[in-house]
C-alpha cells in the first residue's frame, strides 16, 4: 500500500491494512523507470514560471490573478546578517571554507526517499566532521517511530490558549526528537491557517487566526529548540487545500495556484511564518503549490524577497517532499534544501540539485556564492542549536521496518547492507505523558452546558435514585478501533475514537486511552452502572436500553488528513462540514431516546455543524474535545468529572453552515483549469473576519468556551508607552554575511571516486564525467539582472525591529467569582479605524471589525484576582500597505477590546 503516491490518491481498503505486516511500516509506488542518469541537463528545464506555459495553464494566468503574479526577485540574499545568528555564522564559515564543491552539495541535497533512516537525510561532508542531518515528521510525534508520544494535534494545542503549555508540549517533543537521533523536526506546521474549514491539514496548524497560529508556533519553535533539535515551519506558503496541492498526484501535471494578494499575504498567511522567523527558527519548508502561479519553492518574491529580505530568515529553506520543481531556477530563487533528494519523480535516481546542481555550479549556472549560502545556512542552523556538542547524533530507529536489524538503505534495492536500525529508545516519561494529557484537557472546549450538567459526580448521587445511577456511552467514537489505534497506515481511516488526523502529521501512538475506559474508571461502581453501546447505528433493544438511562454520553467525530491517502472518500479535504459516519443523527436518536440529560462529545480535525442538535432541549451539554491524542480517555474524563476546569477556548468559529464561511471558503474539489487556480478574493476575510464583516450569527464565536467557574473583568486601563507615528524606523544596517574566496573550481573534484560502489537511485552529489560541464547561456528569469533594494519593513528577524517595539500597554484585572478553581483566557482584539486611506495610493484600506492581537491565560483560585498585563506593538497596531510596502499605523483612532471571546468583549479603549 502506498503512502507516498505519485498520481492518484489512493483508497485504503481497510481490509487490505488490517491484514498488514506490522513490520512494514511504509511502502511505496516506483514509478521509475531505472534508467541510468541519461545526462541531460535538467536544470535548465524549468525556470521560474514555466510551469504555465507548458502546461498551457497561460490563459488560466491571465484569467485568474487577482492581486499581482510573483515579480521576480533577485539575487538571494546571504544568510548571516543579525547578531542573534553570528557566531554560529562565524562558526559555519569556518567549516563551509573547508569543504570541497561536492560537500557543499551534499549538505543542500537529500539522499532519496527511504534510502537511509529518516523520512530525509541529507549527505555529509565527511571531511570536516559535518554529519548527515536525519529530518523527520512531524509535527506532533516522531513519525514512523516506537516508544514516542502522540501528542495532542495542533488544533488542540491552539484550543489552550496557553503559552506556557504550548512550549513544554514544544520541549516534550524536542526532547523526544534528541533522543531518537533527529536533528530536524519537521514541524510545527502554520499553513494551512483554515481558510478552508474542510482543508484536509489544517488540524497540524493551531486555528484560523495568524496571532493564534504565530504564538503558538513561536513556542513550540522555542521548545523544540531548547533540546539542541532544528524546528521547521511549514508550510510556506498558501498550501490551504489537499486536492490538487502537488503536481501529478491529483492525475494532473501540475499543482494549483493560491493567488494571494499581498496585504493577506503580510497579514494573515506569512504572519506565523514571521514570528517563527523572529522565536529563531532553523528551518522553513516551502510547500507543494504555486502562489500567483510560481511554484512556492521556486518563487523569488516568497523565499529572496520575502523570507530572506523582509524577514531577515537566517536559517535554510528545504523544499515539501517532490515539491522543487526545477534546479537552477529553485536555487536561484532561494531554495537551499532539496528534499528528499529525489527530483521530479520519487526514487527515479534524478536529483534536481545533487550531481545536477555540481554540474549547475560548474557551468556558471548557479553562482558559487549562492551554493556557499546554501551550505553555510544550514551548517550555521545546526550550530545555532548547539547540534555540534550534542551526544546522540545518529538516528536510532527506522522509518521502514520495526524489526531490530533491518536495512540501512531500504530504498536502494542493490543494497543489502543491513544492522541494527531501532534500538528502540524510550522517549516517553511520566512528565511527557502530563503534558500530553495537560493540553489534550486544556484543549477541550466546552460549548454548551445547560443546567451546570457538567462537571459530574462520580457517584451521581445528586440523582437522589435509590438504585444505581445507570449511565451510558453511546458512538463509535467512545471506544477503540477493532484493529488497535494504528491499524491504518498513517491512521487514514476513521475508526474507533479519534484522536488524529491522517498523513505525514500523525504518528504510532505508543497507546491512545479511550473515552470509555477512562469513563469507566473514574464513575464510582458502586453507585454507577455504567454500559456502552459502542457504534453508530442502534437496534431496537439498544434503543431500549438507553431510554432507561439517568444520564447519556454520546461521541461523534469528522477527520480528515494528507491529500496522498483517502478514506470512505474523503480525499484528505473533507466533503462537507458534517459528523462523518452518521454521528449527526446518532446524536438526535440519543437526544430523542434518552431517559435523561444528554452530553454530545465531539472529536473533530475542524469545525462542524452543529444545527441540527447543538439546540435540543435535552442536550444539555456539548464538548468539543478536539484531537487529543493519547491521553484522549484520561483528558476527557478530568474536564467532564471537573478535576480541572473547562477552559479550552475556539480556534476557529463553528458557523451554522458551510456557506456561512463566505463563497470561497469551499475546496475546489475539481480543477478549474489545467493550472488549477484559487484566487483568495475574501482577502483579508477568513474565519472570524468574515463572519465579523458579514454581521453573520455564527453557532460559536472564535475565542469562546465555557469554564466551570465566572471571572469578573475590571479597572482595565490602556496606555499609550509610544507616540503614533505612520512608519516603522528606517531600516539598519546590518552585519555582513561571510565572505568566501573562491578558488577556482576543479571539476577533478567532482568525479565519482575511483572504485566506489554507487547505489541505484540514491542521490550523490558527484558527476561521471567532465563533458557534461557545457557553458551554455542559462535563459535566467526575467528580471534577474535586476537588483532589488531590501526592504524597510525587513531588518532583522522577524521584520524591522521597530515593529516589535511596544506602543500600548494594556492592564486588567480579572476576579474568579465563582466557587471552583479556573483558567481564563483574556484576550485582545484591535479594531482598526474605519476611514484609513493610504497616503500614498489614495485608496481606502478596507480594514476587518477587529482582529485578535494577544491573549493570556491564567489560573484563579476561589476568590483571587490577578492583574494581567499585555502590550501591543507596532505591527499589532499596523496594517500593510501594498502601496508603500511597509506596515502602517493609522493616524486615526484605534480602538483596543478586552474580553472573552471575539464576541464577548467587557472593555473598550482607544490608542
Ligand atoms: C508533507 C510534509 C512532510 C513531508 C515528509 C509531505 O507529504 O506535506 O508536511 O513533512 O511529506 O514526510
């Protein structure tokens, strides 16, 4: 069974996968045709652009754009320019001016797609004592691992709101990674954002807001960093849908465009990106489509202009899985990192950079310079989180078999070199598994809860019954998956309860504790007569049954995953907004038959309607339990028992229907044209926004859930620490990036070795002969010779530091009212004056009701107070002018909201 396929998503046949070999972990179609490297310069095939024209997507260009193309962007600007960075450059410098050419190479290019451990492996420059660096999935768990966590999903960690949360799950993970020999996570993930309610990945990322997303993605970044692992962001930038995301898997030759205009682009699809940038991040992965119809990873504007210039990034840029699309082109416009290694096609044994960017480098193609950036960004991402002392620096496991002694290049099918490949490591302590079960109950949201239903008793004796209280678990999603939580590969099936997503974001869980067995352990036995009906569709004996029940649970779910695995025909993108497998009408039967109260429990990658329940009398209360991960059970049974109270809060609005999101907020599930095209004509206008814009009712604001206690918000104050001015600071000088002396290039060098055995299909940087070297004229992008002056809102990381500086410091105070312990989300809403025009353009900035720009959560004891304090700074307080391209602060009156939701605001103030 495939799970990396190249053309068609495939269907997994959940018989074909239960009756699976446990030991294979991952297999994949080879659709290579073994040819030997047939020489031709590849490199010259694709330069940016062409994707259109050869595929007569030309029209589609013209017809579709809305904002503006890519304007080229050139030349690539050198890594090594802020303070932050500069030892690990000095550092790198040294080590990049001992490499040969071809070592350099090897460091930018992978191996190929399973031909070492890890899901990519670049090469190394042996001679100087740099090693392979192992990157792996993903972004919650170490992916095709044992004795590793399932953390909760991102969804959920979004869900709590908490920082501090956000960060430990960052380190737990981490830590895990160290251990297990990874150097590169590949995660956390921030695109998709939601922009798509049923996008099949937007459960990696943390909401459908870009300071929800970028906090919590700083802190993981953070996290993850601190155990000496390189965090990656992805993906960059736009990847908001599965279908049709990657060329050829969709039966199409190439991916869809996301035409996104620039201001969205600053303010809400780059803006986590720019934060992980600014927390330091080592890595940002390109993804698979074109923006305004350049590929992502060969797009100059994104990766020069916008990543490397405006956003100071200092790290490498590695390509998605086969998302490079072309080798000059790619490099020249900022790509650094060619990942797996494999170039148009898995495994065929044609690299688009490896011995075709030696070859680039020779013949004048691609600059040494840039190569000696490439090499050196990411040589100073490995010192910059201290990988040169760390202890484990070989990988211990094996992404393709959970045998002890296994294949060092299972890829290589000329290669029988075998040893031990999983030492099985144990990365999962009682620490990690609190954390894990911490945000899976900080991300639960409590929707509705009629009557204070929940939090229950353990013994129900408030029922005053003078029998056993009789209690029942009612759904599928209560219990566990006939074939164990991993029966599917990559848990591309919905089966059981559900406690992720599907694709390269989940991993094997080391165990998953469901709703029912952590349920029953907690109700007292003496005094609770627990039962369960564990699917979706009663007999009549089983609705019997629940209508002599004091009290009702019922679990329903919706998942979606990777658009390369499909389940029940849902191809990664959901079909729709709904439960999935009935849970809808499951929910109304146990409403209709139900002898008393009934709790809906929803486990779900995104929103779901809920109209035609969440209103019923006897539905007194509604959990959103989001995806949880292993702690699932235990988590959900401390918030429905009240051992902690409710306090997750939305990341996303739940509307009342699919239309409810806005006219483009539906996948296009099929192309448009031959270059599918998706213009993001709502702009500014996802989620919130546009319901805000719209005056629509949503069923759930973003930002709102219930505790089990009340908070008493008062003497806010909000105070001016800077006075308004329109621009950010001119831009600094910075430091200058390493300056290499180029000798002259030996193609000598670049030759196989004498008598070494080369395996087919891995990737080498080396050449068979010095023939090849042509010095042809390279057909450079339009543009090219055209140098870019930098940016003024770039300067350091992040953007211009002057952005980050605080105008507005905002206090409030918050009382726990009620009778129980509780946390409470405080959080800030700007709203932007109403008649901005652009002092440049003349044209008036459309500006959305109000945006969320910062939020704390804090515990209260019974009674407490605390004073919370939070600042605004100067991008918070900005918009972005395409006219002037930079961010500007209104001259205008800006109103500052402090409140509980994006709905539920106590105070108002004015900047
Ligand atoms: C996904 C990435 C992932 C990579 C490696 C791709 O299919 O889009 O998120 O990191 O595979 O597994």
């Amino acid at each position: 069974m495939a799970a990396q396929t190249v053309y068609q998503p495939l269907e997994v046949d959940d018989a074909e996968v239960a009756g699976e070999s446990p030991n294979v972990k991952y297999t994949y179609n080879d659709f290579s045709d073994d040819e030997e490297d047939d020489g031709k310069l590849r490199l010259l095939e694709a330069p940016e652009n062409s994707a259109r024209q050869r595929s007569g997507g030309y029209f589609a260009y013209k017809q579709g754009l809305i904002d503006g193309q890519s304007p080229p962007w050139y030349p690539s600007p050198n890594g090594g320019t802020v303070s932050t960075w500069a030892d690990s450059y000095a550092k790198a410098q040294k080590l990049v001016e001992q490499m040969t050419l071809v070592e350099k190479v090897n460091v930018t290019t992978g191996t190929g797609w399973a031909m070492d451990l890890c899901v990519g492996t670049t090469g190394r420059a042996g001679n100087t004592g740099f090693p392979a660096l192992c990157l792996q999935d993903g972004p919650l768990g170490i992916r095709f691992a044992d004795h590793a966590d399932s953390f909760p999903a991102g969804i959920t960690v979004g869900s709590t709101w908490n920082r501090e949360l956000m960060r430990k799950r960052g380190e737990a993970h981490g830590r895990a990674a160290r251990l297990k020999g990874v150097h590169v996570l590949l995660g956390p993930a921030m695109g998709p954002i939601g922009r798509n309610p049923a996008g099949g990945r937007n459960w990696e990322g943390f909401g459908s807001d870009p300071v929800l997303q970028a906090v919590a993605a700083a802190e993981t970044i953070k996290g993850i960093q601190s155990q000496g692992v390189q965090a990656t962001a992805k993906h960059f930038v736009g990847n908001e849908q599965e279908h049709f995301r990657k060329s050829f898997e969709w039966g199409l030759p190439e991916a869809l465009s996301s035409n996104i205009g620039d201001r969205a682009l600053h303010e809400i699809y780059a803006w986590p990106f720019a934060e992980s940038i600014r927390a330091g991040v080592a890595s940002i992965m390109c993804s698979y489509q074109m923006v305004n119809n350049s590929y992502a990873c060969q797009n100059s504007w994104l990766l020069n202009g916008m990543l490397k210039d405006e956003l100071g990034f200092q790290g490498y840029v590695q390509s998605d899985w086969l998302a490079q699309r072309s080798g000059v082109a790619s490099a020249l416009a900022g790509l650094d990192m060619s990942m797996p290694g494999d170039g148009l096609f898995w495994q065929d044994g044609k690299p688009l950079f490896g011995s075709q960017l030696t070859l680039a480098v020779l013949n004048g193609s691609v600059p040494v310079q840039r190569l000696n950036d490439m090499a050196t960004r990411i040589v100073a991402a490995w010192y910059q989180v201290g990988q040169d002392s760390r202890e484990q620096n070989e990988p211990n496991f094996s992404s393709w078999t959970n045998e002890t002694v296994g294949k060092w290049h299972d890829g290589a099918d000329d290669s029988d070199d075998t040893g031990v490949v999983n030492q099985y490591v144990e990365t999962s302590t009682a620490e990690t598994r609190k954390v894990a079960r911490q945000v899976a109950h900080e991300g639960t949201v409590l929707l509705k809860n009629e009557d204070a239903l929940l939090p229950l008793n353990y013994h129900m004796r408030e029922l005053n019954l003078e029998r056993k209280a009789k209690v029942i678990v009612v759904g599928e999603d209560g219990g566990p998956a006939e074939g164990g939580p991993n029966h599917c590969a990559d848990r591309a099936c919905n089966d059981g309860t559900l406690a992720s997503g599907w694709g390269s974001g989940a991993s094997e869980f080391p165990y998953l504790v469901d709703p029912f067995v952590a349920l029953h352990k907690s109700f007292d036995a003496g005094a609770v007569e627990l039962s369960r009906i564990l699917k979706n569709k009663l007999s009549a004996a089983e609705k019997q049954m629940i209508k002599e029940q004091d009290l009702c649970l019922v679990l329903a779910n919706a998942d979606a995953g990777e658009g390369y695995l499909a389940w029940n025909g849902v191809y990664g993108d959901r079909n729709d907004l709904e439960l999935q497998k009935g849970g809808a009408n499951l929910i109304k039967d146990v409403a209709a038959l139900c002898g008393g109260p009934v709790i809906a429990i929803v486990h779900s990658v995104g929103p779901v309607i809920m109209e035609e329940f969440a209103d019923l009398p006897n539905i007194k209360s509604i959990v959103l339990a989001n995806l949880p991960g292993q702690e699932s059970g235990n988590a959900l049974a401390d918030v429905l028992f009240g051992r902690v109270d409710a306090s997750g809060r939305l990341p996303y609005t739940i509307g009342r229907s699919l239309a409810d999101y806005g006219q483009t907020a539906p996948v296009l599930y099929y192309p448009n044209h031959i270059v599918p095209q998706v213009d993001f004509k709502e702009g500014l206008y996802i989620d919130y926004r546009h319901f805000d814009k719209q005056g629509l009712d949503p069923r759930y604001e973003f930002g709102y859930g219930l505790s089990y206690t009340t908070f008493e918000y008062s003497n806010s104050t909000i105070e001016s620490l800077k006075a308004k001015s329109p621009l950010p600071a001119p831009r600094l000088p910075e430091l200058t990036p390493p300056d290499y002396k180029n000798a002259p290039l030996d193609p000598e060098t670049a030759m196989f070795p004498d008598g070494f055995r080369r395996l087919r299909k891995y990737i080498y940087p080396w050449i068979t002969s010095a023939e090849r070297i042509r010095k042809v004229p390279y057909p450079y992008p339009l543009g090219y010779d055209t140098k870019r002056e930098p940016s003024q809102a770039g300067g350091g990381e992040g953007g211009n530091p002057s952005l980050f500086e605080n105008h507005v410091k905002i206090t409030v105070r918050v009382t726990n009212k009620g009778a129980r312990k509780g946390q409470e989300v405080v959080q800030v809403y700007v709203s932007f004056p109403e008649n901005v025009t652009d002092p440049v353009s003349g044209e008036h900035i459309d500006m959305p009701v109000r945006v969320l720009r910062n939020f704390e959560k804090i515990d209260l004891r019974t009674g407490e107070t605390k004073t919370v304090e939070m600042f605004l700074t100067r991008k918070d307080l900005s918009y972005w002018s395409v006219a002037q391209q930079n961010w500007i602060m209104p001259d205008d009156e800006i109103t500052i909201h402090i409140g509980r939701s994006s709905r539920d605001l106590r105070y108002d103030g004015t900047y």
